[in-house]
C-alpha cells in the first residue's frame, strides 16, 4: 500500500510542472490580439513595472470609457453598449486581419 502511494505521489509531482507548463502557453497563445500591449498601456513610464498610482490611472481610464454619460457611475446599459463596441471593433479588426492573410497567401502563392 506504501509504494503504491509513494508512486502516485511520484506521478502527481513529476506531472504537475508539465500541466502547468502546457496551460502557460495555452494562455499565451489564447492572450489575443493585445499579446501583453496592455502591460505597456499601463507603464506610462516606461521602467518595466506597473506603479499603484500607474494602475489606478489605467483602470480610471477604462471606467471613464464605460461611463458613457459621465455621471461616475457605470449602468448596465453603458456596459452593454461599450461591450457591444468593443465586439464590433474586435470583429473588425478581425476582419482585417484575415483579408491580410488572404493578401498575402495570394502573394505567395504566384497568382
């Protein structure tokens, strides 16, 4: 019963890192479009590290964005219409990334 224990914890340890490993770069490559631009957003200063004052200016700006009649509150209705443009101008720059990608096949293709 011991060794079979000492085994099974043997597995979980040496198939863990490589779980995690595997997730780590699913989410990097599911990160999207921004591919950690919003990091460089918010580091207004450039040094490589996102200040408290630096966060909190950067959110600030997203919920000034979302507060669409400016009174310092965000309703349903302003999330909605906000998520509804954030939709349409992901869905258009999908489309031109993907009229790209036809351009290009079509370059490389010869015709």
């Amino acid at each position: 019963m011991r060794k079979i224990l000492m085994l099974t914890a043997l597995a979980v340890v040496l198939g863990v890192p490589a779980a995690f490993a595997e997730e780590g770069s699913d989410k990097a490559h599911k990160r999207g479009h921004h591919k950690g631009k919003m990091f460089e957003k918010a580091d207004t200063d450039g040094n490589g590290s996102i200040s408290k004052a630096e966060f909190s200016d950067f959110h600030n700006k997203i919920f000034d964005k979302m507060d669409v009649d400016g009174d310092g509150q965000i309703t349903r209705e302003e999330q909605k219409k906000r998520r509804e443009e954030w939709k349409e101008k992901r869905g258009d720059r999908r489309e031109k990334r993907q009229e790209r990608r036809e351009d290009h096949s079509e370059d490389s293709s010869g015709e």
